[in-house]
C-alpha cells in the first residue's frame, strides 16, 4: 500500500461532536475546549454551527462561542452554514470558513434540509458566492455518500452530480461523508476510484463514521489511494440527529494514534489532544468511544 508522508486532521469534534448531544455543554465550557483544540496542533477546526437553534439546540450559542475563543495564528476556524441567514450571523463573527451541506440522497436531504436537492442547489450558491466575496474560504460537505438511512445504497451519479454542483460553486474542497457510518473498504476504494478520475485528489476530504468499527480500515484505504485529509471528531464524539442511528465520528485521537505509529506527519501533539477529550468527556458525563480514552482509563 502507498502511504503518504503527512496528513491534514481536520477537527469536527465542536460542531458534529455537539450537535446531537442530549446534554447541553455551557457556552463557556465549549470556549475552553476549543481553545484547547487550538493548542493541539490542529490547523482546521470547526467550532460550531449558524443552523437556526431550534433546529441544533445544542448549537444555540454559535456567536457567543465564535466571539469568545482565542483565536490562534495558522488554525482555521470553520463553521457550518446552512444559507444566507446562517451566514450572516458567521460573517458577524468573522469566522474563515464557512462550510456549506446537502445530501446525495432526496430523502436524506428532505429530512436534514428540508429541501429537494434540486432546491439546495440555489440556496447554497449564494451562500458560496457571498462567503468568497468576504474573503472566506468554503467548505462542502456531501452527506450519506455510501449509504442512506432511509433510501439504503446511493447511486454514484448521484454523488458525481452533488459533487459537481459544490465545485461548480466555488468551494476549495469537498468533505465525502459516510454518515451512518456503513461503508467498507471495498466499497470507499470503488467509489474513490470512479470519484478520483473526475476531482483531484487534493480537494477532497473523507468523513467516516465509526457506527460499524470500519473508520479506520476505510480510511487505510482512502490514504492508499491518494486522500491526505480526514474529519475526526474528539474522543470520538458525535452523530447527525437526522441519520437514525448514526453513532460518533471517528475519534480523532485514535486516528492520530494510528498515523503517529505508521510514521504518518500530522503536527498534533497526541498527549494534548488527548487531555481535550478527557475534558469534553467530563463535561458530557458520559465515557465516549474512543479507544485510547478507554486504554487510559483503564491504566489510570
């Protein structure tokens, strides 16, 4: 297998971490965590959400989060945006990326936006347009690219199409997201190598899901094939709250664990990030998924 010298972690932990969290995590809680992610080594992090808070309640204090971290020179600081309302309130608070979202599947889509994905198209284009006229970077991210909760196999002229449609609006890069977290190595080396003969392998990102224990083994085989950018979420924090039975994101640190051990460059300190999800464990109450949480634990 092919494996690269240095790969880009990009942190999703204050975002898809919290979103679906039953316990409300105070303003000032998410600011020191954040402000502890900054400390990692990180060099993405997305720190919240400007989706109407009745939708994300966890997410209601987008602002005052964004206003109240520290912000570190070289990080930069993404936040989700769901349409022109969304990104005004982002702008306000001068985050540098705004991350824009849809489906490649109707009813994943319907359910998670509201929309068709034909309908989208528009909404997130003026995001898009108006984020880049500020001078900030865009972010896309494609939902349930290898399985739908509601629709089961997704076809991949779908995600072609989706995928398309994002860089046709000027995003730098596209995030391709396993959302409930079903997909295989097998299947990620089928979809990536039909994807990879359309978009350079640089502007792409993968987002897995660790619902079934594949994360890792689907993301070996991402990096045999050219991908140098994961999402990872913290302890293994997260799931969507309109994908049944979506469990956390990746754990960033076991990733880590795994790039550090094979000689793989991320610029993250392994101790540090660790410490941060100590501290969002404690904060959430509950032990997350994460193994190298659970090995530390269990020595302590």
């Amino acid at each position: 297998m092919n494996w690269p010298a240095s790969v880009t972690l990009k942190e999703v932990g204050p975002r898809d971490g919290l979103q679906n969290e039953k316990v409300f995590v105070s303003t000032e809680d998410k600011i020191a965590w954040i402000n502890q992610l900054s400390g990692t080594g990180m060099k993405s992090i997305e720190i919240t959400s400007f989706v109407n808070p009745k939708w994300i309640p966890a997410l209601a204090d987008a602002a005052e989060v964004a206003k109240g971290i520290e912000r570190m020179p070289g990080i930069v600081y993404s936040a989700l945006v769901p349409n022109r309302q969304g990104l005004e309130r982002a702008l306000e608070v001068d985050v540098d990326e705004a991350a824009v979202f849809m489906s490649a599947s109707e009813t994943h889509n319907q359910r998670n936006i509201n929309k068709s994905i034909s309908a989208t198209f528009p909404i997130l284009r003026e995001v898009a347009q108006e984020a880049l006229s500020a001078g900030k970077s865009v972010r896309g991210y494609v939902s349930t690219v290898f399985g739908c909760p509601y629709e089961g196999p997704v076809s991949i002229d779908e995600v072609i199409r989706v995928s398309e449609a994002l860089f046709d609006m000027g995003i730098g890069e596209l995030s391709l997201g396993d959302t409930i977290g079903i997909a295989n190595p097998k299947q990620v080396q089928d979809v990536l190598d039909i994807l990879l003969k359309r978009f350079d392998a640089k502007k792409l990102a993968l987002h897995f899901h660790d619902t079934r224990g594949t994360a890792l083994a689907n993301i070996l085989v991402s990096m045999d094939m050219g991908i140098t950018t994961f999402d990872a979420s913290v302890g293994g924090l997260g799931g969507c709250p309109y994908a049944p039975g979506a469990s956390g994101n990746v754990a960033s640190d076991d990733l880590l664990y795994m790039l550090d051990a094979m000689g793989i460059q991320t610029g993250v300190n392994p101790e540090k990030l660790l410490s941060a999800a100590r501290f969002i464990q404690d904060k959430i109450g509950r032990a997350l998924p994460s193994r190298n949480l659970q090995v530390g634990s269990s020595n302590g």
